[in-house]
C-alpha cells in the first residue's frame, strides 16, 4: 500500500517541494495530519501582510532542520494552499520529520 504521507512530499534535485493546506489564526503553530493530501499546518498568524507566509516558511524550516533561507514559498501566497521549496533535505528525512508517527509503523 502506498504511503500517503509522501504524496504531498516531491524529490528534486536540491531538495523538496511541499505541498500545504495552512490553517491560520490557530492557537499554535502545529502540524495537523493530512488534508486533502496536503500537509495541513495551523499557524498562530493572521493571514494579514504576509504574516502567515512568513509564520509559515519560519515553522517548516524550524520541523525540517533547515535555515529558513533553504525554505522559499514557489506558489500560494494568497491561499491556503501552498507550494514550498526546501532545499537540503531527502523526501525520506523531511518524512521522517513531518511524521514522526509513521516511523513507528515502518518498524
């Protein structure tokens, strides 16, 4: 059966490109599951000025291990659905990083 969290995580030559469905005005910034499959992500942030996007990039650069310039934002900045480039990271360790949980399946 194929892995579901790896649908809304693509390999490319320097890195990743993420897939996200951003929930803003949350109570946190957290990680939600899949949606749709796309990675969902609350943030604390109001989708004002640019306030999420930037929320955004900084979250996913902080979960991935990555400095936030290696996080750029391809297509979305108006919705809530997004594309991320991510550079520096293998589509393995990013899913090992956004989904802890699915490692201990694996095993």
């Amino acid at each position: 059966m194929p892995d579901s969290s790896l649908a809304c995580i693509e390999s490319t030559a320097s890195g990743i490109v993420l897939r996200v469905y951003v929930a803003p005005r949350a109570s946190a910034n957290k990680m939600l599951g899949l949606h749709d499959g796309l990675l969902k992500i609350a943030l604390a942030a109001p989708p004002v000025d640019g306030a999420a996007n930037k929320a955004l990039v900084e979250f996913v650069a902080k979960t991935l291990g990555v400095p936030k310039g290696q996080v750029t934002l391809m297509s979305g900045e108006t919705s809530r659905r997004k594309t991320l480039e991510v550079g520096g990271i293998s589509r393995i360790d990013a899913r090992k990083k956004l989904f802890p949980e699915r490692e201990q399946e694996d095993e």
